[in-house]
C-alpha cells in the first residue's frame, strides 16, 4: 500500500494554495468543502478565485510565494504551471514536516486528493494513488449508484442511539448483532424513504424487545423496468442486491435477474395466458409467508407494478397483515420501448393524450370504451393484445377510427432482440401473423407512429434469445 488512507479534519486549518489557475482552483474547492480556512498565493488569479475573494471564502496574497510561507501552514498545495517552482515548494514542504500535494506529479506529494463520495457524515474516498485520476472518478460514479443519498442521515440516526443501545445491551457482541439486524432491515429503508421519525420508533421497539425476538422481514414490490437493465433505478439495483429472497415473474430478462443477490432463494411465479405457474392469490400469500418469517423479499416485476401489474394487490394482502413492504417504480412498457423505437407518445403536432389499455380477453370480448380511445389527436398502446387483435382492430373501426391509422407492434423493446413492425388498424390482425411477433409486444396506434421512419435510432444487432426472457407487456 503505497498511500496509507487517513482523513484529515481541517476545520478552520490554514491551508495554503500556491498558484491561480484552473488546477489551484479545483484544489480550493475541495478543502472549502471540508471548511478548511484557504489562502492563495499568486500574482494573479482567475475568475473563479477571484469571486472566492470578494466572497471572503478564501484569503489572496497577491505574490510569490516565500519560503516563510510554508511552515506557517498545516498543508501545502503547490498548482503553479512552473514544474521547477512546485518541485521546490515540496522540498521545502518535507523540510517542514508539512503535508505537501503537488498537482500532476505524486511523486513528489506526502498526501493525494482522493476522489470523494460525501454522504456526510458517511465520506468515502477512492484513490489510484495518483496513476489514474479519471479511474478513481469512475470508481467514485459507481459508488454513487449504489449508496442512497440519505445514508448520512442513516449514519446520524444510528449515532443517536449508540448511548441507548448500550445501555440494553452491555456486551460488545449483543451490540454488534442488533445493529446488523436493525441496519440490514426496515429500518434502514424507512430512513431512506425520508421517514426518520417512524424509524426511530421502530428502533425504540427493536429495542424494548430485545435480541431474541423474531424480526418480521420486509417485502421490496419493485419494478424490472422493459428488459434493457440500464434503465432500472439505483434504488432498485440496491434493493435486488440485499434480497434473502427473490420471487419473479416470466416478465424479467435474464440479464436484469442476473444482477440481483447471487445467493437470494429464487423463486418463480410467471404466469402466461391460460397457464399461471402461482395463481395470483398463492403469490399475495406467500409474500406474507416469507416475510413472517424474518426474511427480505424481492417481488421482482416486468415494467412497472403499477401499471397492469397487479402490484396493487399484492400489497393490499401485505398491508392486511402488517408486513412492511416498499414500491420501487420502473420504466413502463409503454414509455420504454416508444422511446426505443423513436415513436414519441404524445407529439404537439399529432397527439395531445395517451391511453394504456389492457388487450387481455375475457369472455371472447375486450371490455373498453372504445368511443374514448377514438377521439382525435390520441394515443393508445395496448399491453398483451396479440391474441386479441383481430376484436381490435374491428372495434376501433367500428368506433370511427380509420382503416389507415398507423400502428406499430413493438416486440421485445429495450433489448437486443427489439424488433418493430410498421402497419395500419386495418392491417394488424394480418400483421401479427405474417411477422411472427410473439410476447413481450406492445402495440401502439396512433398518428405518432408516422415519426418512427424519422426518429428511430435504437437498432441493436440480434441474437439468440435467452431462454425465459420476457416482459410486461
């Protein structure tokens, strides 16, 4: 280990910047950040600097810098542009017992600027030791995703508590087990849900109960978003990350259940038409089951939860039994894959509205309102309307919309494998058929789709598909 990781308090610290650049400036900034007291010196100074001053955030000496200057100080950043200048002011730095950073050259500095994740009190810093800059700022973006903004509130709300956690648990090891158990449970998330007062409640009660009563788990509803993984939310990534168990639907890619807990129970509950693996009331209640026994449940969705998902049911069951549960929204079907294939939903020139409408049959007929979804200036995107398309299209004709009116099926979006097929009302029936398309597709009618020639722009190159692979649509 060539730089040994330390953090520095430098409230009210004099310390001292020579030069006045661009590269001085990015120095300044990051020890204003940690309230450090800053002083320039340089002849002359830029823009940047130069609006610190007036603001009194920093102190300008307007000169060389002398060898007095220094020893003065509690540390050193040499960024002048003189190579010769920055190598003497280390020199003298290390004769000072002064910690030194000279700007593109570790080499010579006693200390590096690390790239820095300030979740404050949380601060995590990442360094290449000077080898890579741009590499540790990547590793920093990575770190971003998956740590939630408000884990500094979680680090201040546990530092609250360690005085009351030691007084009901006197032995470093009971202590050390609660909080992993509070830390890894509803309590973290209700903090980063916002809900700081009803997580001290629910540490108050973790409390009074003590280390030998079972935990009731918690159940993640979270949406997988259309099939490209890059489109899931960090919250959802994190929380697929910390699932005990993951209960999924045929309508999850197999790349997006790869990125869950490697070691999570897995669980499938798909379902298809006419043959449902878990019926729906089996899933509600095993849900419940899992979570009653202490467990995090990842109830892994296609698209949305919300949105023809049935999540609203599932959740309904865990609040009759008093089971915590959070929704993680996701990029829709509908959304997802018309921007995929560059067919906008609403448009200032062709549609003021959008419909979702469900092309589930039931009894032989689809139970819509027809008349609405053939107003003028409109959208509609039909989830799970293949088998169904044929009534459609009839009834859209017959409820005055033209034969003529462009239409689009839009199979597997998102993905590699997306695939988009041009027609009309009129045609789509004889569509489906002659392209072949089979579920995940969503269909989408409206004059929106003439901008599909102009603004596509996703044309992934095919592939085999993987088995199981499938959506929300």
């Amino acid at each position: 280990m060539k730089h040994f990781p330390v953090f520095l308090d430098l409230k009210d610290r004099s310390c001292l910047v020579i030069g006045g650049g661009s590269v001085a400036s990015r120095k300044v900034k990051n020890l204003l950040n940690a309230n450090a007291q800053v002083i320039v010196i340089s002849p002359d100074i830029n823009d940047n600097l130069s609006a610190l001053e007036k603001d009194s955030k920093i102190i300008w000496i307007k000169r060389e810098v002398e060898n007095t200057d220094i020893a003065r100080a509690f540390l050193v950043v040499a960024a002048t542009d003189n190579k010769a200048v920055n190598a003497q002011i280390a020199e003298l730095a290390n004769n000072a017992n002064t910690l030194v950073n000279v700007a593109d050259d570790a080499s010579l500095c006693s200390f590096i600027f690390p790239s820095v994740l300030d979740r404050s009190p949380v601060t995590i810093a990442v360094s290449t030791g000077g080898a890579s800059p741009v590499l540790a700022r990547q590793l920093r973006m990575k770190l971003e995703t998956m740590i939630p903004s408000s884990c500094g509130r979680l680090a201040a709300i546990t530092e609250e508590y360690r005085e009351k956690v030691k007084q009901h648990f006197p032995e470093q090891t009971q202590r050390k087990k609660f909080w992993e158990n509070a830390l890894k449970g509803p309590f973290a998330e209700l903090v980063y849900a916002g809900q700081d007062e009803s997580a001290r409640k629910l540490l108050d009660e973790l409390l009074s109960k003590g280390q030998d009563e079972n935990p009731v788990g918690e159940v993640y509803l979270v949406g997988a978003g259309p099939g490209d993984p890059d489109l899931l939310t960090f919250k959802a990534v994190r929380l697929m990350q910390q699932a005990d168990v993951m209960v999924y639907d045929r309508l999850v890619s197999k790349p997006i259940l790869d990125m869950a807990n490697k070691n999570a129970e897995r669980l499938y509950v798909g379902k298809e038409k006419d043959n449902h693996a878990v019926p729906q009331d089996k899933i509600n209640d095993l849900l419940v089951e899992l979570a009653l026994q202490g467990k995090r449940v990842l109830r892994l969705k296609g698209g949305d939860p919300f949105i023809f998902g049935r999540g609203g049911e599932e959740i309904e069951k865990l609040a009759e039994n008093n089971v915590p549960f959070q929704v993680v929204p996701a990029v829709t079907a509908a959304s997802g894959c018309s921007a995929y294939a560059g067919i906008p939903l609403t448009h200032r020139d062709y549609a003021q509205s959008v419909t979702f409408a469900t092309g589930h049959l039931k009894d032989g007929s689809i139970n819509l309102n027809w008349d609405q979804l053939t107003q003028k200036n409109h959208t509609i995107v039909f989830y799970m309307g293949l088998t169904g398309m044929s009534v459609i299209s009839e009834q859209l004709q017959a409820h005055g919309m033209s034969g003529d009116m462009p239409a689009a099926l839009i199979e597997q979006g998102t993905t590699r494998n997306q695939r988009v097929h041009i027609g009309t009302v009129a045609t789509l029936p004889q569509l489906v058929i002659d392209s072949g398309v089979r579920a995940p597709t969503l269909t989408i009618i409206g004059e929106v789709v003439k901008l599909h020639d102009k603004l596509h722009w996703y044309e992934p190159e095919r592939h085999v598909p993987e088995t199981e692979f499938s959506r929300n649509t």
